[in-house]
C-alpha cells in the first residue's frame, strides 16, 4: 500500500535485543525453515517483495511468534500487498483458519489471487482477498480474531478513528499486531521519513484508540518496530 511497500534486498547481520513494555510474553524459540510460498512464484513483481533477504531483515518468524496462538482462528492481514507476504507465510505456517488479505491496489489484488490459485495444493481455501476502501477495511463485527497491519498505518488519514473502528471487528482479548519503520537512517528502498510513524507516536495512536499495549519491541528488526496490543 503506498511507497512504504518497497523493501531493499540487502541485510546487514546484528545483533537486536527484545525489549517488553507493560508484560512479559514467553520467550519465543525460532522455528527454521518457515516456507515463503510465494518466494518462487513471485514473476508478475521485482523479487525483492519476497526474497531471501527480506526473510532475513524481516524475521516472519518473530512476527507469527507475536500473533499468538493462530488455531482455527482468523486474522487480517491489512495492507497486504502488493504480493501478500506476510498473508501466505503465516497461511503456509500456521494452522490458521483463514488469512483475509485486504488492500486498496486492484493490482496487489490481481497479483495476489495469481498466488491463491499457484498455492492452492499448498494452501487450500486458507486466503481470501478483499479489495478495500482506504479508510475501511471492509471488515464485518468480530469478524476476526488477530489483525496485522505492517507499513500500513502512516497512509491513513484518519488513524485514531480507523484504529477505534478496528476494536469492533473483533472480540474482546482481540490481538493487534504493528510492524512499522523507525525513524533512524535506513536504505533509500524505505520510505523517508515524513512517511513514518515514530514510536511514540504510534503508541500514542494505539492508546487513543482504546487498545492496552502488552509488548513495545523497538530492537528485534533492523529497520522496523513492532507493538502488540489487545482490545480490552
């Protein structure tokens, strides 16, 4: 969604420590070899959407260890495109009951269910696309159970009453996921910084709209921050 969605395919290797704000999650073990499912099928888009390397800054991972237990649950993967990374690694990963892949582009969209039916042996009816509307999801009340939003948040205008209005599509103790860009110097591939949310802020949005941050990560990503909050 937006420039925001251009991602480098360089990784330089460190070291990051997790820091926790507000509770304590469990320690999260690594799981090797998650399977990219759209790694090698990825020939309508430049293959840095969906590289190795990106696997690498990325940490998929670290990012489904903070969706929680995804079991028969569904979640929405808001700003999805443009080739749904994040929605086909955890449908490939998890045993989530389904993955709703939603965004404005009409081409992320087209691109995405090109992967739906390359992916189907794989993946089944796990994903269902949904062109949306930039400031509505399209989501119907407590639809579902997890949403994630990465590099996503900075291109609506209205955040707090997007945010507000996310509370009621899912069910109390509902999970929110945030990944988004620090404002530190990173590679020209990011978007500059007038098109980030610092930290504070995004914490700030968080809180207004109602939800209780549980998890504050600022060092696990190279060039991303990552906020868990529930819907109280």
């Amino acid at each position: 969604m937006g420039p925001g969605k251009r991602y480098p395919i360089e990784q330089k290797h460190g070291h990051p420590h997790h820091h926790e704000d507000h509770a304590h999650e469990e320690e999260m073990e690594s799981p090797l070899g998650l399977n990219n499912p759209i790694k090698d099928l990825s020939i309508l888009k430049d293959d840095v959407y969906a590289s190795e390397n990106r696997d690498l800054w990325q940490r998929p991972d670290l990012i489904i260890h903070h969706l929680g237990n995804l079991e028969g649950k569904i979640i929405a993967d808001i700003g999805a495109g443009p080739v749904g990374y994040f929605s086909f690694i955890v449908a490939a990963n998890t045993n989530v009951k389904k993955v709703l892949a939603l965004d404005i582009d009409k081409e992320a969209i087209s691109f995405m269910n090109e992967m739906k039916v390359k992916t189907k042996n794989l993946l089944g009816d796990k994903i269902e696309t949904r062109l949306v509307q930039p400031e509505d999801p399209l989501l119907k009340d407590k639809e579902v159970d997890v949403i994630l939003i990465s590099s996503t948040l900075t291109y609506i205008q209205d955040k707090i009453a997007y945010l507000k209005d996310l509370r009621n599509k899912m069910p109390v103790g509902g999970r929110l996921v945030i990944v988004d860009y620090k404002m530190k110097e990173i590679p020209d591939f990011f978007p500059a910084r007038n098109q980030r949310i610092p930290l504070y802020s995004m914490e700030e949005l968080i809180d207004k709209a109602g939800f209780k941050r549980i998890v504050t990560d600022d060092t696990s990503l190279q060039y991303q921050y990552i906020i868990i909050a529930l819907n109280p």
